[in-house]
C-alpha cells in the first residue's frame, strides 16, 4: 500500500496547488464545534516510550494532561494511527491536533508505525498504555479509565483505526477516520478495512471525515467501481446497529489534518490547514468517551447542529438517535 500511495501522491501533487489563500480556513461558527475548537482546561505534557509499544518494534509518542489525575478524574485514552509512509513516522506530523485531544483531558497514545492500516498496531498501542496504568512505576499508574478507549487515524491509518476498533474484542470503542482510502489503491488490500470486516461489526461507533479537495484518495462518493471507494460507500457499508456519522469539510485536501492549524510551508495536499478537524472530532470523543450531552447533540440526525453548519460542512449522513 506505501508503494501504491506513494505513486498516487506524486501525480496527485503535479496536479493539485494548494490554495490556502484562497479559501475559508474551517473557523467554526457553531457553538458546540466552537466550543471543541478551542483548548480544553488540561495543560499538555509529551513524552515518548523507552521500550517498543507495538509487534513491529516501534516506539509511542504519548500526549498527557500534566495534572494527571486531578481532582480524581480518570482519563480516557485516545488511539492515533499514522497514514502510510516511512516508519518511522517523526512525532512532529500530528502534533497539534493530538495535543489538542489531550488538553480535553484524554492521554493520546500514537506509534510511530508507517503502515498502520491492518490495525494490530493500534491495539498493541492500546494494550501498551493500558498496561501502564496498572505498573506502579508508571506515571500513568491508576490514572486511566481502560474502559474508555478510542482509536483515530489519517489515510491508511483511517483504516487502522476501524480495524483496530473492530479486531480488539472490544477494547477500542469508538473510531474517527479521517480521510479514509478508497479500497481500490490497498496493495495488499489487508492494509485497508476490508467490506466484509466492516459490514460484520456488531458494536462501535464510527465518524467519517473528508475534505472536498480530497477527491481522488478520499471522494466523498463512488466515481468508479463496486468496492468501497467512497466516504458515502464505507458510511452505507456500516451496520446500522453502531452509531456512525459522514461529513464532509469544505476546501481541505487529503493531508489538512496535519496543520499547525495553517498548512505548514511545503506540506502538498494541504489546503486549509487543521482547523476544521479540531471542534467536531473532539466532540465526538467527549461524547463517546467521556459522556458530553452536547457532544451527542452535535451529531443528531435530527436537529443536530453539524446539519446547521453549512459555512464549513456539507454532504452529511447521520443515524445517532
């Protein structure tokens, strides 16, 4: 899948400026996504593992609230998952936007795996931190709510991390993909979610995000073929029984969730920078990870306010009650 990504890139980037300058930067203009937008009350601390957190020898870079544990509290565990490239991937790439989960109170755990997309290493990063909060010698000991853990990821690791969710008998709750790969560029099609995992899935949620501009990885619908191809065909594909929403942001390309919030200087497929993958995503996490009443009011199919919110979003599905 590098190899095939990697020739879809380098046409891709012949063919697409980057027009920064030229479009809304995703400011949200809603209540609950301005809410999400900014920092949470949890200044942020980083740290990364001394030993291997997954099968394949890698190592995590984990995103934390300095004050662990205030108050009582328990934290919730958020998963990353790499898109595809050379491991490893350098812990600067996601930076921002993990941060921000983690000023929300969540401990953000992400290998630094390149090929995330079978999903074994996002579970291996999962049981890694969970392990940690019960070794006494951890900074992490009795900190955690292990019950509580979600999985996100970009590109290939969008794959990652619905298949983590779904091979992880449970352990992995609930998955954001954010700009998930259309089957037909998976080689070998392992390292995409593959039809017949996705349709089997009996418990999870799942919330599927695209830019606009990202029309050639990850279309908002099929312009060819009868695999999963689009962000509308992995939304249908996904079994009513879990809570699942699509929506696509207006102007980003396929690598805007790697801003700073801008897009950084000579980062291609970027078009608007990170801003619109920030209020929303985090409301989905507080809602399915920490229990935020607004969070769930956010994505309502009926009356929920991402339908309002047409400056930034559109083509949204939704089947949360």
């Amino acid at each position: 899948m590098r190899k095939a990504f990697a020739a879809i890139i380098a046409v891709t980037l012949v063919m697409v400026v980057p027009s920064a300058g030229l479009a809304a930067p995703n400011l949200p203009t809603k209540p609950i996504e301005q809410k999400y937008y900014a920092d949470g009350t949890w200044a942020v601390s980083q740290t990364v593992t001394a030993a291997n957190c997954d099968s394949k020898g890698s190592v995590c870079d984990i995103y934390y609230p300095t004050n662990l544990g205030a108050g009582g509290f328990k934290h919730p565990i958020i998963v990353w998952a790499n898109g595809s490239g050379t491991s490893p991937i350098a812990p600067a790439t996601y930076a921002f936007v993990l941060r921000h989960f983690a000023s929300w109170g969540f401990v953000v755990i992400a290998t630094r795996d390149g090929t995330t997309g079978e999903g074994q290493t996002v579970i291996d990063s999962a049981n890694y931190i969970k392990a940690r909060n019960a070794d006494s010698g951890s900074i992490f000991y009795n900190q955690l709510d292990t019950t509580k853990i979600g999985a996100m990821g970009h590109s290939q690791g969008a794959s990652g991390a619905i298949n983590g969710m779904l091979k992880s008998t449970n352990l992995i709750r609930t998955a954001i993909a954010i700009e998930i790969a259309q089957q037909a560029f998976c080689n070998p099609a392992s390292n995409c979610l593959l039809t017949a995992t996705l349709t089997g899935a009996t418990s999870g949620s799942v919330f599927y995000i695209a830019g606009s501009n990202d029309g050639l990885i990850s279309p908002d619908t099929q312009w060819f073929g009868s695999q999963l191809n689009s962000n509308t065909a992995y939304y249908n594909a996904t079994p009513a029984a879990l809570n699942k929403v699509k929506a696509i942001l207006k102007g980003p390309n396929h690598n805007d969730v790697q801003g700073t919030p801008n897009c950084p200087s000579g980062l291609g497929f970027c078009t608007n920078g990170a801003h619109g993958y920030l209020g929303y995503p985090t409301a989905w996490m507080m809602w399915q990870l920490q229990g935020a009443a607004d969070g769930q009011q956010a994505f309502k199919a009926s009356g929920g306010e991402i339908f309002t919110e047409t400056a930034n979003w559109q083509s949204i599905l939704s089947n949360v009650p």
